[in-house]
C-alpha cells in the first residue's frame, strides 16, 4: 500500500529566530552521514533505505546538537499530513507539513503513507541523501512501466563500478597529512575525536575518509577565521578550547576594539576588563561579549 501522487505538497514555517537553529545543523550535518539501503522493494527488488535507516543516520549527530525531532499525524480519510518539527534546546524550531493520498483507503494504505512521509519529511528536514530510493513508492504505477523500471534497475546494477582500491584510500590519507599541517595538531585530533578517532590511519572506509576530511575543511574556515579575531557562527566551547593562544589573544584584541566602537574608548576597554574578569572561561567571555555588542546593535537599529 503505496501513497500516490495525486495530493503532494509541502509547507513549512520557522521560530522568528533561527540563527542558534541553522548554526547548530550546519555541524549536525557534518557528521550526519548517508541513510545505509537495508530494505528491498518488492516490486522491483531493489534495496532502499527505510525509515529506521534514515533515524539510524542523523539521531546521534543531532542529538549532540541539542535536536528533538517530532513527527504528528493528522488523517482526513485517504489524505494524511505529516508535519515534521526540528526543535533546538535554544527554543528555535522550524518545521515543514508533507500532504498526500494514500494508494488505498485501508489501514494499512494510511499506515504505508504515514511511514513514507515520515521518512522523506524527515531527509528534507535534516539533509539525509539515502543510498537509493523506492520510487515507485511514490506512485501506481502500470504492470509494464514496473517491468522497464525493474529492467532500468537490474541494468543500473550490473554496471555499478567496483569499490575504490585501497591505494585511493591512501591518497585520502595523505589529504589527512596535508590537512594536518595546515589546521594544527589540536583541531586536527579535535575532528578525529568527535568522530570516535584517534588516528587517520584508523579510518576505514572512504565514506567515512570523505565524511571526516570534509568536517576538517569546515573546521579550517573556524580556525582561519579565529586567527584574524573574528569568531564565527559554527564555533563551540569544544573547539574554541583548542584554538592557539595567539588566536585567542587576537579574538580578545578585536573583542575590545569593537566594544572601544561601539560605546567609546573611555566606556569600551572598562567594559572589556569588567566582562573578562567576569568570566570564567575564554568562552563565556567571547559569547558576553557577543551579547553585548548584539543588543547594542539592536537598539541602534531600533
């Protein structure tokens, strides 16, 4: 029992704040990887990633981030709406509703519709690209166009190329040696950590090389930036913890050169040393200082 094409739309709204929300995704999906295909579809049979495969690729990464997903359900007869919600713990959401008919009007048409919008509501939310894909869940498809699609299928897997050789793993380690040099020891070891890593050479597999060498490039732009005192969105008390001292002495000189802007150079530097002493961390003191300057730039613009 299939949902069909003839209802399928898509709304979404969001808080009237989301900048905490979509700086905590942005590292979420650093780390959310591709739904693994663990079903078979059984009219063509073919693997699909089904619903728990999609969970099983983004419930850690977002939960670290402080992500609560919700799915409800509303039916009206064969229609059914499935509003997916991403809620962070800064209270931020955005959430988008999936509508569409159901093959059959039977318990388990309206059953299969729900599981197929919950797991496309829920790839779309978060960014969730599965392995494949049952397309002819998505429509009735004809006894003929089923055979030429299976055909297209049995076709596709013949050619599908063999898994790279080991040596292109190692051209990806080696990125790792350069990447290395480049970012500094400690983010270097701080994005093997975060993957459960404590060597390059311990890696594996090339989706997790690519996955890995990816959030490293991320990271690079965290550390470039922190180097020049600017601290951007995406940053956290974990990495902030291990940028150099002479990063965090050049975020410090910005911080009071903006403060010294902002409320003149004879209120700035005093609000500088009162927000540092303060503080107990870097950190804290990075994100008061934020928070000044943000509301300052409020009431200017107010």
């Amino acid at each position: 029992m299939t949902p069909t094409v003839e209802e399928f739309k898509v709304n979404y709204w969001t808080s009237e704040q989301v900048t905490e929300l979509f700086a905590a995704l942005s590292i979420a999906q650093q780390n959310i990887m591709g739904a693994s295909k663990d079903a078979t579809n059984p009219h063509f049979g073919s693997k699909y990633a089904d619903l728990a495969s999609v969970w099983d690729a983004c419930r850690k990464p977002l939960t670290e981030q402080g992500f609560a997903v919700l799915q409800p359900v509303t039916a009206d007869g064969p229609k059914v709406t499935i509003t997916t919600l991403l809620a962070h713990k800064s209270g931020q959401w955005i959430s988008a509703e999936l509508t569409m008919t159901a093959e059959k009007p039977t318990p388990q048409g309206i059953g299969s519709a729900i599981t197929y919008g919950r797991r496309y509501g829920l790839c779309a939310m978060v960014g969730i690209s599965p392995e494949d894909d049952d397309g002819n869940a998505a429509s009735d498809v004809s006894g003929r166009a089923k055979r030429a699609q299976a055909e297209v299928v049995e076709t596709k897997t013949a050619k599908v190329p063999p898994k790279e050789p080991k040596s292109q793993l190692f051209d990806a380690l080696k990125a790792f040696a350069d990447m290395k040099k480049a970012l500094g020891e400690k983010p270097y070891y701080y994005v093997l950590s975060a993957n459960g890593f404590h060597k390059s050479n311990e890696i594996t597999d090339e989706t997790t090389t690519r996955s890995v060498y990816k959030q490293m490039v991320g990271v690079k732009k965290l550390v470039d930036a922190a180097a020049n005192g600017e601290v951007l969105d995406g940053m956290n008390a974990s990495l902030f913890a291990v940028l150099p001292d002479s990063s965090i002495a050049a975020i410090q000189r910005e911080m009071r050169n903006k403060l010294a802007a902002a409320f003149g150079t004879e209120v700035g530097p005093q609000e500088f040393d009162e927000m540092r002493a303060a503080s107990a961390t870097n950190w804290e003191f990075v994100g008061k200082v934020r928070d000044a300057l943000a509301e300052y730039n409020a009431k200017l613009g107010a």
